[in-house]
C-alpha cells in the first residue's frame, strides 16, 4: 500500500483564499477591515521569519498587519502597556505575542493579559477552559489546521481511535481536546507511556508532535491509518549526500507512507496550515467582534 500525500501547501491556499473571501465581504458589506497585531521582543532569527511571514500573509488575505518590534531588554511594564493598548484598540482584532520570549518576561502573565477575545493562539488561560469545557474559544492555529485535514480527509472523525503523541499545550494537550470533540476516542502518549508502540498501533488517527526527528516508524503504524507529523527538525544528512541539513518530522516518512493510508509529509504539510490557521482565527475574532456571522469551515 502507498499511501496519499495530504498536500498541506495546496490545503493551505485554499483557507487562505477561503478568508480572503471573506476579508472581502467584511469590508465591501461593512466597512471593516480585520487587523492583526504581532508582537515579537528581541532579534532571534527564527523568530523574525516567522513574524516576517506572518505579516506578509496577513496583507495578501487584505487584513491590516501591525508589527511591533521591541528591544530585546523591555520591561514587563512596557510589554503590559502595549498590550493594554492594543486591547483597546477597535482597529486591531487578533493580538500574537511571539514566543518565545526573553527569559526576564513571565510568558505567562504576558500571554495571559491579552484579551481572550484577540487570543488568535488561543494560549489565554480562558481559552484553554473554554476549549476543554466545549465551548466557542479561540483554537490554537497548529492542532486546528490538523483537525481541518483531518475532517476534510475523513468526513467524520466520530468513534475512531485517535493517538496524540506528545502532550504540550500548544499542541498535543488542545489536539487531543479537539480530537474528543469530534468524538474520536483519544489517547496522549509521551515519553513516559508504556509500550509506546504498541499504543501506536491501535490508532485509526496518529498525531505525532513531540520534536523528536523520525520517531514513529512505519512499523508503528496500523495500516490505512491517517499519519499527522507536526514535527519540523533539522537533521545533519552529511552521510546521505544531501547537503548539509534536511527537515524532518516526527515521523519516519519513507517507512510510515508505505503502510498509512493518508500522511502529512515534512516539508509541505502542517507547516503550511498554521500560518493559514492564523488568518482563519483573526478573520473569526473580528467577525465575533462584531456580531456578524464566522466564516464557515474556518474554526473548531
Ligand atoms: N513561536 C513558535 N510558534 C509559535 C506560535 O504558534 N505562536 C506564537 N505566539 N509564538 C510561536
């Protein structure tokens, strides 16, 4: 068996095209345009790709796109006041902190002073809870972008056994809360579950996001399963003849796709979606603002 290649680039287009459409009809029907703040604190290469990325995506979907770029020493009070500001600012619908930040900030007081509202992470504490408890919430843009290939692959998710491995909050944790939502029967292994492979086994729907390059090899995988790699890791190929680096996921990819029935590949799959999530999430928290209608097929 070979399994398909979910295509994330091309799914990822087409939720990007999916809000621009409705960036349009906000401001053609309202007169509103969604605005997305983006906070990044100190010069880490990384991070200013992908806040580089982020904003230019933000632009060709037609929202308003506002980069504050702060010296790697502000203070907490400082980092606070802007987001006060940015709370309360009518014009800006979706507020991202980028993390992570420097170590003399409490992550958590930052995140958690943004207004749930304009959480387009979904990290506030309040949309933790109203994620847990099934309630409307503003989604984390990783596991959501997951969940949308995954409904689109499977039409229904309802009674299938679905495995996360790995069990952060940004990803594992709301993945698998999302994942019960759609009344899978979830489990979240980790380092520490026992027989990890066999766990593996009985899942109709592997979710692997523990940072840990080729993790999961194909003999893990219950065949015709759907196979999620969340992993981005930059592994040395000198020994291969492939230059100098190559990305990889979570999964061993030749092996998996052998076996699986549909598998995300490394680069090309989910990475494409959470930039697309983040759109879908500022274009939805501008609509809720509002009180006009979300767009369809875009949230949890
Ligand atoms: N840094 C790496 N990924 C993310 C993300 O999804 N959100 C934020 N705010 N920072 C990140």
């Amino acid at each position: 068996m070979s399994a398909k290649i979910i295509d994330g680039k091309e799914f990822a287009a087409r939720v990007r095209a999916q809000v621009k459409d409705h960036v349009t009809r906000l401001v053609n029907d309202h007169g509103i345009t969604p605005g997305l703040a983006v906070v990044l604190v100190g010069e880490d290469p990384a991070s200013q790709v992908y806040v580089r990325s982020k904003g230019k995506a933000t632009h060709e979907a037609g929202m308003k796109s506002v980069e504050h770029k702060l010296d790697i020493d502000t203070s907490e009070k400082d980092l606070l006041a802007l987001i006060d500001q940015l709370n309360n600012d009518a014009t800006i619908h979706g507020i991202l902190v980028q993390l992570p930040l420097p170590k003399h900030l409490n992550e958590d007081l930052v995140i958690n002073a943004i207004d749930p509202a304009k959480d387009v992470d979904g990290f506030h504490i309040s949309n933790v809870g109203l994620l847990g408890t099934g309630q409307k919430s503003m989604v984390p843009c990783t596991p959501l972008g997951c969940l949308m290939m995954l409904r689109d692959h499977h039409g229904s998710l309802s009674g299938l056994n679905a495995v996360v491995v790995g069990r952060s909050n940004i990803v594992g944790k709301p993945m698998a809360q999302l994942l019960l939502g759609d009344s899978c029967t979830v489990t979240i292994a980790h380092s520490r579950t026992k027989d990890l492979p066999e766990v593996v086994r009985g899942a109709d729907i592997v979710v692997a996001a523990v940072g840990r390059a080729e993790m999961v090899p194909g003999d893990w995988i219950k065949p015709g399963a759907t196979v999620i790699d969340v992993g981005i890791n930059r592994i040395d190929a000198h020994e291969k003849g492939e230059g100098k680096t190559r990305l990889v996921g979570d999964v061993d990819f030749a092996s998996a796709a052998k076996v699986a029935g549909a598998i995300t590949p490394v680069p090309g799959g989910v990475g494409p979606m959470t930039i697309a999530c983040l759109l879908a999430n500022t274009v939805t928290a501008c609509s809720r603002a509002n009180g006009l209608e979300e767009p369809e097929g875009l949230t949890a």
